[in-house]
C-alpha cells in the first residue's frame, strides 16, 4: 500500500475523554441537588432528571422552585444587596478574580459535566465555553475595580432575575452574573431545565471564593419559576436570554412594572458569500456558524447567500466538507456534531425539515448513532426569501441557501427577517466589507469570520432579537442607574374656560408631517386656555391615521441616518439660531400656556440644549475594543431608526426639544407627540423647522390624547422605539403594546425629570438614541 492510499483510507480513531471525575463530583452529591440560596444548599426536593441527551442515561435528579423557594431566594438576595453594593469596587473585584481563578482550576470538570448534560462536543465545551467563562469573570473584576472612578454617577439596580437557556448553559451564566455582581447588583438565576448542572457546580465555586451569602442565588425548575422570577414584585432586572416568543411573553408580563429589561433572543442570521471569498475558509466558517454546537446557537449563520458565479462550485466544496463532518459521542474528542439537547428539540428540527416543500435536501453521509438524540447536518438549497424556513428560526444542524447577483441584493435578502441578531459576510475587498457591514441590520457583523465573542465586546440584537447588550463598557448600562432619587410626576391638568370670540384672523394650528402643515384627519380641535379661562387658540386632534401619516414620511426620510454628523449639527444650530430670533415670543406663548414667569428661561435652556446636541452630533463616537484575536472588534454607534416620543407637559417647548434634539443629531427620525395640555408652544415650533433646512419627515409634530397616540405608535411595526415623558400614566401602554415588534422604550414610569437641569439633557438621551453594532474585522494572512 501506497503513502498515498493510506492517507486516502484512513480514518479517525476514537479518543474519548473520560468522565469519572465528572460523575464521581456528581455521586459526591448525592445524584441529587436542591436549590442554592443564602449561600448554601437547600435539601432536594421533588422535581426531575437531568439526563445525557447523547444516550438518555439519567445524570442526576433536580429540584423543582415552589414560589416559596423563589421567595426565600429573592429574599436573600435583597437582604445581601446593600452591603455588597456598599463594598469598595476593589472588594468586589477580588471575588471575581477568585471565581474566575476556580473556574480555571476546575475547568475540565466544567467542560465534561457541559457535554454530558449538554450534548455539545468536548472539543467545543473545552476550548470555547470554558475558556470563555473564566475570561469574562477577569474582565468583569476589572469592571468591579474600576466602577468608583470611572463610572462614579452610577449605581445599582438592586435585585437581578436572570434566566438563561439550555444551549450554553455556563458562558450565558458567566455573561449575566459577572456584570451583575461587579456593578454591585444581586442575583437570583434560573439555569435551563434540561441543562442546570454546571450552574450548581458553579454555586460549588461561589461557595469556595467565600462570596457573600445572598449574592448568587440559584433555583431549578420548568418555566413555571422563570414566571414566578419575571412577576417578583421585590426583583429590580430581568435578564432574559431565549425565544422570541417567551421574550415577547416577559415583556408584557414586565410592563409598567418599573423593572430594568433586558432581552437576548432568536436570530436568523445571514452568512454572505461573494465571488472573490476565500471560498475553502468560507466554508470552514461555514461549518462553524451552523454546525457549531449542533446548530444550537441564537446567532447562528442558518442563511447561507452565495453569489451566483460562484455557487455551484460553492456548495460542491461544502457537500464534500458536510460528509467529513462526524457525529457521535461528544466525550470523543474526534467528534465535530454532537446530540440535541433533547428529544424535544429534536422532534421540533424534524417536523420543522419534513413539513418543508421547497428546496433541494441534501443531508451528510455520516452515520447516525443508534441512541441518542441526533440529527445530521442537512443543507437546504434553491429556497426564496419567502420559504418558511429562510424565515423561521430551525435552532438545529439545518443551513438553507439562496442565491444573489449583486452586493446591494446581498443587502436587501441579509435584511429581509424579522429578527437582527448577527450577521456574516466573506470577501477578500475590504472595501466591499466595510461598505456592507454598516448596512447589515444586525447587532454583531463578522467580516471573514464568525461565532467570535468577548467580554470586552458587547453582544445583542435588533428587532425581534432583542434590545440590550452583554459584554462590554456598553454592557454596562443593563446592569446600573443613575445615582439619586427622582420624585413621582403629577399628572398636569388643562385650564378651563368658557368659549370666547375666535379672532378671525387667528393662526391656526395644524399638525406637521412630512415637513408640510397638515390638518388632523378627524377634523376635531381642542381649546386651549390660559390661567384666567381666556382662550388661548385651538390645538388639532390626531388620530390613528395621522400617526401612521407621520411614521410613514419618518421612514421615507431614511436618507438622513445617512448625513454626517457635521452635517446634523450645522442644522441644528440653524434650529437654535431661528428659534433665538423668535425668542420673546416663544416665552410669551408659554407664560400664557403655563401661567407662569419661565418662559424666557425655558427659551433659553431650549437654544442651550440645540447647541448642546449639535456640539455632539459628530462626537459621539464608537470604541475599538481590545479583544484577543489579530484584528479589531469596532464599536459603531447607529440611529436607531424611527423614535416616537411623548414630550412633557412641564415644559411645552423645552421637553420637546430635548426629545428631538439628540434623537435627530444621532440620524433618527421623530414623531414628537406635543404636550397635551400645552400643545401650542410644539405646534408653533414646526415654524421654525421650516426655515431651518430639516429634511421632510425627519421630524413630525402631532398633537392630542397621549394615551391615544402613544398606544398606536407602540403598535407601529415600522416604528423602533418608543420614549414617553409624559406627565400621563402611560409607560405600561407603551411597554406592553411594543412587545409586537419588541421595539425598545424609555418611559419615565411616572417619575419625574429636571429639564432645566443636568437630568434634562446628556448622555442618557444619546445612548436612548443609538444602537451598538460591533463589527468584528480580523486582519493578516
């Protein structure tokens, strides 16, 4: 036999890891655990096994969370939370440097208990989630150590309730709990049902750092106690990582609740390919972004798009590449594809695949195992954006492919879901990459890589993926507030008077959208008084149809997410400039409104805020984060897109412009809903708009009920985010009817702001103005 056939013949030989120490930490256990809080161990209880999903073999026995468990657990996590708080950030910092340090010792203890309860392959469970785990531990020490200095107007949230999914049980452990306990939060977590054992081994870890009782808490059980987490009374954050349509669940469920939320969910993301890729490391990171843990992953590339030139040479590569992958035991280090973590799961990828009717299946050649929960990797090609399958996320070892011709068609089938979690593209232009990652709706772009994660770069979505970040400076902001205590807002009530004379010759008041003065659709107006009953001028009535006039002339003015920030900012100190050659009798008109004396002041604080907006409108810049790899993971600031705002009724014009201001500076489009009971001051502004070279349909202006509106705008799927200062009780509307879309909103929960203090105006509005994008680009040979 020949050199050559004996390479061409062989084959891998097994090379399993053993997991005696595994399942002797397991005996040592008893086989059986209860839940952790204050510190300690409860007795198990009643509730259900934990099995190995690669052969059904019982690995130990969990205890099902009862309220009163829950109870108990959020009850030590209060009681622990101020002392920890109180703590010196350095403190802090040496429990996570000691957590991090035992996860390291431990770690192939970790790893092997992951695989058997997870099904994921060793190889993947060792080098990649461990070795993550223990890094963002180390950062977040870092982050605990610097908080005193570098973030000295914040503070904690208070009590987190985090729950976590089955597919990385451990990492999305790490990426909660060390933001949370370095900022000074506590926690009470809730680890996957099918995957809850290197949770409580890490509870193990807590218990040998010595960090304080109260601090990490963790229940056990179905999504019966992740309910009772999510409807706590006494828990101040929910962090959530899973579906969609669970996340879509918590969300209403939160609403109005004053509870911080953070959502990490489904995605279907695309995996670009075009004609002058490195076509064999395409496919390499192919076989990482869809079969990397069995296609188990919310960020997975599950959307292959090849460019028609090179397609069929393309899948050719990949079919030959699909039938080296190997399946089997994941304790074998050989193993590339491991188990579905449940039977469950695995019928759901299977009804899914066979009720399929369009494409061409093509499935790898490897060899099934006998028992298991297993299924083989399986490409789908010559689908349409329209095929269900290109839209509905699989969570399986499932990659559906179509074609493209050119970038900008790349673009338009990339953008075409509903969710925005990741993306991928290929090809040796740096041009070309540089030009498609920013127009790529996603939170995370990988530019000839993929599935590359850091504690120093933060990760999340865009629309139905979610809202939030998790990683990072930026990860930050989920996890803390605002030093200070702010006051409850009092609903503001219209004067009243009787109806006088109308002065003929009177300007009368309309709505402004599209940059054109509109009549309201129902043809309804409302008086307006001032202190003494005169009658000030009649204010319009907007209606449903007006609302959906305003957001569709906000979406055709996507242009203006375009501009540069110079550009924003020369208009904005127009605005600013326009408004000061009016500015007595923008302060008559609100001393007549309010009946107060501040008008003057309140013209003034407006023209300050103008310029304060425009100062940032091309500072307000991204970061390049230090990761560990040969390359650079870019932080990019981006408009959030469409923002309808509620402005406050204590401050007709100042509020109004401190909605719009940051918002139109960061390249958003606005639908500003005036003050209720002083709409006039707003509807006399939009005079100044006209004269100030602001684009039609960047900003919008309507007037009426805030309920009314606000309702609608939070129902608008082609609106992306809701913010309400409204002196109306109103943010459980909005937050509840955003969950259609899972928009993001910033709602004031009844509390009051200082507009014509530093509350008014800064960073907090340009964060609620901007999405992160982390665009990951490796560079050398």
């Amino acid at each position: 036999m020949t050199v050559k056939e004996i390479f061409e013949t062989m084959d891998y030989g097994p090379a399993p890891e053993s997991a005696a120490d595994a399942l002797a930490w397991l005996v040592d256990q008893g086989s059986a655990f209860g839940h952790f809080i204050n510190g300690k161990f409860t007795a198990p209880s009643e509730g259900f096994d934990s099995k190995n999903p690669a052969n059904g073999e019982t690995l130990a026995q969990l205890s099902q969370a009862t309220q009163t468990d829950v109870d108990t657990a959020v009850k030590a996590a209060r009681s622990a939370q101020k002392k920890w708080a109180a703590l010196p950030g350095h403190n802090r910092a040496r429990y996570l440097y000691a957590i991090a340090r035992l996860v390291q010792k431990h770690s192939r203890l970790f790893a092997v208990l992951e695989t058997l309860d997870n099904g994921k392959p060793i190889r993947e469970s060792r080098d990649i989630d461990i070795p993550l785990v223990h890094r963002h531990f180390y950062y977040h020490a870092g982050m605990a150590q610097l908080m005193d200095s570098e973030l000295p107007d914040r503070e904690a949230l208070g009590v987190c309730g985090q729950i976590i999914p089955w597919n990385f049980p451990l990492l999305m452990l790490a990426w909660k709990v060390a933001p949370a306990i370095a900022m000074g939060n506590t926690v009470v977590l809730k680890p996957a049902e099918y995957t809850s054992l290197t949770a409580l081994l890490f509870a193990d870890i807590c218990r040998q750092a010595g960090l304080p009782k109260g601090v990490v808490n963790i229940v056990t059980g179905d999504g019966a106690v992740g309910e009772m987490i999510v409807n706590h009374e006494d828990i101040d954050k929910i962090a959530f990582t899973g579906s969609t349509s669970v996340g879509r669940k918590i969300r209403e469920a939160t609403a109005g609740s004053g509870k911080a939320l953070t959502l990490e969910l489904g995605g279907k993301s695309p995996y670009v390919v075009f004609e002058d890729a490195d076509i064999d490391s395409a496919i390499e990171g192919l076989v990482d972004a869809i079969w990397f843990n069995q296609g188990q992953v919310c960020c997975a590339g599950s959307r292959l798009l090849v460019q028609e030139g090179i397609a069929d040479r393309f899948y050719a590569k990949l079919k030959a590449r699909m039938d080296g992958l190997r399946l089997g035991n994941p304790l074998d280090k050989c193993i590339d594809v491991g188990a579905i973590v449940d039977p469950v799961q695995l019928k759901t990828i299977t009804d899914l695949v066979e009720s399929n009717t369009d494409g061409e299946i093509y499935r790898a050649g490897a060899t099934i195992p006998a028992e298991g929960c297993f299924y083989p990797p399986t490409l789908i090609t010559g689908l349409s954006t329209a095929s269900k399958l290109m839209q509905e996320e699989i969570f399986g070892p499932v990659l559906c492919s179509m074609t493209f011709r050119t970038p900008a068609e790349a673009v338009e089938i990339a953008n075409n879901t509903r969710y925005g979690l990741a993306a991928t593209l290929w090809t040796e232009n740096v041009n070309l990459a540089l030009d498609i990652a920013p127009k790529l709706t996603a939170g995370v772009v990988w530019v000839n890589a993929t599935n590359l994660f850091d504690a120093a770069a933060g990760f999340g979505g865009v629309r139905e993926s979610g809202f939030g970040r998790e990683g990072g400076w930026e990860g930050l902001a989920a996890y803390t507030k605002p030093k200070g205590s702010t006051k409850a807002l009092t609903k503001a009530e219209p004067f009243m008077g009787e109806d006088g004379p109308v002065d003929p010759l009177d300007r009368t008041a309309k709505l402004y959208i599209g940059g054109k003065q509109a009549r309201p659709d129902g043809g309804y107006s409302q008086n307006i008084y001032a202190k003494n009953g005169k009658l000030l001028g009649q204010a319009p009535i907007a209606n449903r149809k007006d609302i959906r006039n305003a957001v569709e002339a906000a979406a055709g003015a996507k242009a203006w997410s375009k501009t540069t920030g110079h550009l924003r900012a020369q208009i904005l100190y127009y605005i600013a400039e326009n408004l000061s050659a009016r500015a007595e009798e923008f302060a008559t008109r609100i001393d007549a409104l309010t009946g107060k004396k501040g008008g003057t002041k309140e013209v003034e604080a407006a023209i300050s805020r103008l310029f304060t907006y425009a100062a940032w409108a091309d500072k307000y810049d991204g970061q390049a984060h230090g990761v560990p790899i040969r390359g650079v993971a870019l932080a990019m600031k981006e408009p959030v897109g469409v923002i309808g705002a509620m402005c406050p009724d204590e401050a007709p014009l100042l509020g109004l412009i401190s909605a719009m201001a940051p918002a139109i500076a960061m390249g958003n489009r606005v639908v500003l809903t005036a003050s209720e009971i002083y709409p006039l001051a707003a509807l006399d502004f939009y005079q100044v708009l006209e004269t100030s070279d602001v684009p039609a349909g960047v900003v919008n202006i309507v007037s009426g009920n805030h309920a009314e509106l606000a309702l609608t705008l939070a129902d608008h799927l082609n609106v992306d985010a809701v913010w309400s200062f409204s002196s109306s009780d109103i943010s459980g509307l909005i937050e509840g009817a955003s969950a259609g879309n899972l928009k993001r909103t910033w709602v004031n929960n009844g509390q009051s702001r200082d507009w014509m203090g530093a509350a008014g105006e800064g960073k907090a509005f340009l964060e609620a103005a901007t999405e992160v994008k982390n665009i990951w680009v490796p560079y050398g040979e």
